[in-house]
C-alpha cells in the first residue's frame, strides 16, 4: 500500500461502500470500453475506496409522509369572545393609566405586549390557527392617523379582534388576525 490518502485497501472497508461513494471520488480511471470484463474487475479492485465517514456522507433517513386528513372544520374551532377578552386583559394591564409615552421605550414595549398577547392566545390551543398581532402606539400631537389592511381570506373561518385605548396623552390600538391554516 502507498502512503497516498486515497489508497485504502479491502480490509479496511467494505465492497459496497466503496461503490456508493461519489463518482469522482470512487474510481480514479474508467475502465475501457474494448476491454473484457475481466480487466474491469481488476480495475475496480485496484481503484480507490471511499468510506462514507470519509466523505462526510450519512445514510439517508426514510422520510415520513401523512396521509391527507380530508378534514375541513377544527376540532377546537375559535372563540371570538375569548380573543377579545386576553386582547383587552392584556392592554389594560400594559398601557392603563400609569403608562407615559417614550418614543425610544414605546416601540420595544409594544413588541413585547404582542408578543405576550400571541403567546396566550396559542395556549388555548386552536386548531389549526394563525396569528397576526399588531399594535400600534403614538403620542397626541395635533396629527391624524389613518391604517387599512387588506386579506384575501374565508369570512366563515378567518376574522379579527380591534381594541383600542385613548387617552389625552396617548392611543394604542391593537389588531389581532386569525387565520384558519387547512
């Protein structure tokens, strides 16, 4: 044997491994159309094996496949009654009457009271929902706001749940989509 890394000899590795190995990497030469086939097995008993360890291969994993369920309607369908509750719960709490309006401060508050909001409602654990939490807070200063959203979505499954709070000194509104997944 030589000291070349691609040289590995029988007793080290198996037949079949060497034969699923990259073609590149497997058999250096290719063996001759004209030639017998005994110069063929000679020639794949002289070319280099490859192991899978070596080429950073892995046996595949067979991949798993469901069957359709044809099912269209949730097992636990939405309440829209108990949306509206954590969404009001959760405003009230983050933005009552001691909460100041900080334009650095606002933005990461709001993300973490949508944040808050979408983690409760998934523990309730709707069946194949899901969830758009938006939120938006500002200060009164003389300006006007204006929001539209448009979806294209099933008006039997699909909807949303609006609560705002308004104050002299500040408004928040927050919107929550829900979207049934099939």
């Amino acid at each position: 044997m030589g000291d070349s890394p691609d040289a590995v000899s029988k007793e080290q590795f198996p037949e079949s491994i060497g034969k699923e190995a990259i073609p590149e990497q497997a058999v250096r030469e290719k063996p001759k159309a004209k030639e017998g086939k005994d110069k063929k097995a000679k020639e794949d008993d002289k070319g280099t094996r490859v192991s899978a360890i070596q080429t950073g291969l892995t046996a595949k994993q067979p991949v798993v496949r469901y069957a359709p369920t044809y099912r269209l309607e949730p097992k636990n369908p939405l309440k829209h009654e108990r949306l509206e509750i954590i969404v009001k719960a959760e405003m009230n709490k983050h933005y009552g009457d001691d909460y100041t309006f900080h334009p650095k401060y606002s933005l990461h508050m709001a993300a973490q009271v949508a944040e808050d909001i979408k983690s409760r409602i998934k523990l309730l654990n709707f069946d194949r929902y899901r969830y758009i939490v938006l939120i938006n807070v500002g200060e009164y200063l003389m300006q006007g706001l204006y929001s539209m959203a448009n979806f294209l979505w099933d008006a039997e499954k699909d909807g949303y749940v609006n609560y705002n709070i308004q104050t002299t000194k500040f408004f928040a509104v927050c919107t929550v989509f829900y979207i049934y997944y099939d």
